[in-house]
C-alpha cells in the first residue's frame, strides 16, 4: 500500500491566518490526490480532487498543489468554519484508496 | 440533494458478526457509473478502505480484511449492506459509507459521506 504522511500533525491558528499543511506519498502518485475536511462528529468532506481541483461549492480560500510525492494544502485566510481535521487522500491505487493521518486545525 | 447515512449496532461482541446498513437518497444505484463505499477509522487513527460495490454489483474488498467482509445492495433499491465477520476489540471505530462520484471523467472519489455510524467491539 502507498503511506501516506501529513505535517504537522496539529496547527493552531488565527482567524484570517494563512495555514498550509503538507502531505507525502510514499510513491509516486502523479496528481492522484484529495484532500477532505472533517468537523467532530460530522462527515468528511471531499474539498480538493486531482490534487488542484477545487469541488463545486468549495470556497476560494482553499487551494492546493502538488504531484508526485508532495503536496499542500493552503488556506488563505481561515475564518472560523475551518476549524476542522483535514485529511490527505491517494487514489492512484484505487480502489486500495489510503489516507494521511491527519491534521487538526485548531484555535490559538 | 444526495446523502447517505449509515446504521447498525453501536456495540459488539468478540467474534461476532457486524451488519451495517447505508441508506442514501438523490441518486441511483442501478444507474451507470455508480458505487457506495464503506470506510472505517479508529479512534485517533486514519480513515481506512473497507469495500466498494458498483452499480453493475461487480465488488472490491480491503485486502487486509480478506474474507471477513462483504458488501452487497439491500433488498430496498436505495441501501447497501456491509458485514465484517469474527469482529475483533481493534475494529472499533466509526464507519462510514460514501458514494463514488464521477469527477473530470475519473471514477475514483468519494463524495458525499455519511455522517458514520460508531462500533464498539467490547464483550
């Protein structure tokens, strides 16, 4: 199975902060990566496919880049619905789909 | 609108079997290019494949889990059922079900999800 790393595991953050989170494939992956929002107790929710692809509904402050085996996530100004999980997603493999650990988005 | 939510026991014993039960609404599981799929994740830890059932009920299985699970359309046009045989302390979690949805012409992400359903395996 293709591993995959986030950093960091947690950030704490401002409202109207830049966050950029990193995720790292253990293999090549091309631009097969997604990238999901989770809040506690809700459902994850897809925000970014083919590793730059912004889902229909999603808000501009979301953009992501990458291929291969790096890529981020950045959000340009958080504002207070962000604080959330968010998780990196391969589906080079699909459907052996694997995901990134993680990483919580939280208030400072 | 599409969603999904899932349903089931919260608790288990050891060894027993896991039936869970997704029920969506807003699309069609008989239409071409469909499918569910079942996701768990432990506590504290990351989200995980479990299996995927597509529209012309051709089936993929974790190849971790093996034999242990099945995926297979409810009798009810609008569910699938998922079971996870000789159930084990180490599979609890939330498990989730979420439709395979058509992006860029690749059937490869999921999205909705359901909101997950939590399973305690404890005797």
């Amino acid at each position: 199975d293709i591993q995959m790393t986030q950093s960091p595991s947690s950030v704490s953050a401002s409202v109207g902060d830049r966050v950029t989170i990193t995720c790292r494939a253990s293999h090549n992956i091309d631009t097969w990566l997604g990238w999901y929002q989770q809040r506690p107790g809700k459902a994850p929710k897809l925000l970014i496919y083919d590793a730059s692809n912004l889902r229909g509904g999603v808000p501009s402050r979301f953009s992501a880049t990458g291929s291969g085996t790096y890529f981020t996530l950045t959000i340009s100004s958080l504002q207070p619905d962000d604080f959330a999980t968010y998780y990196c997603q391969q589906v080079d493999t699909f459907p052996r789909v694997t995901f990134g650990p993680g990483t919580r988005v939280d208030i400072k | 609108q599409i969603t999904l939510k899932e349903s089931g026991p919260t608790l288990v014993k050891p060894t027993q079997t896991l039936t869970l039960t997704c029920t969506f609404s807003g699309f069609s599981l008989s239409s071409s290019a469909e499918g569910v799929g079942w996701f768990r994740q432990p506590p504290g830890k990351a989200l995980e494949w479990l299996a995927l059932i597509y529209w012309d009920d051709e089936k993929r299985y974790s190849p971790s889990l093996g034999s242990r699970v099945t995926i297979s359309k409810g009798s009810s046009r609008n569910q699938v059922v998922f079971t996870m045989a000789n159930m084990d302390p180490a599979d609890t979690g939330t498990y989730h079900c979420a439709r395979l949805v058509n992006l860029e012409l690749h059937l490869r992400w999921f999205d909705p999800w359901g909101q997950g359903t939590p399973v305690i395996v404890s005797s």
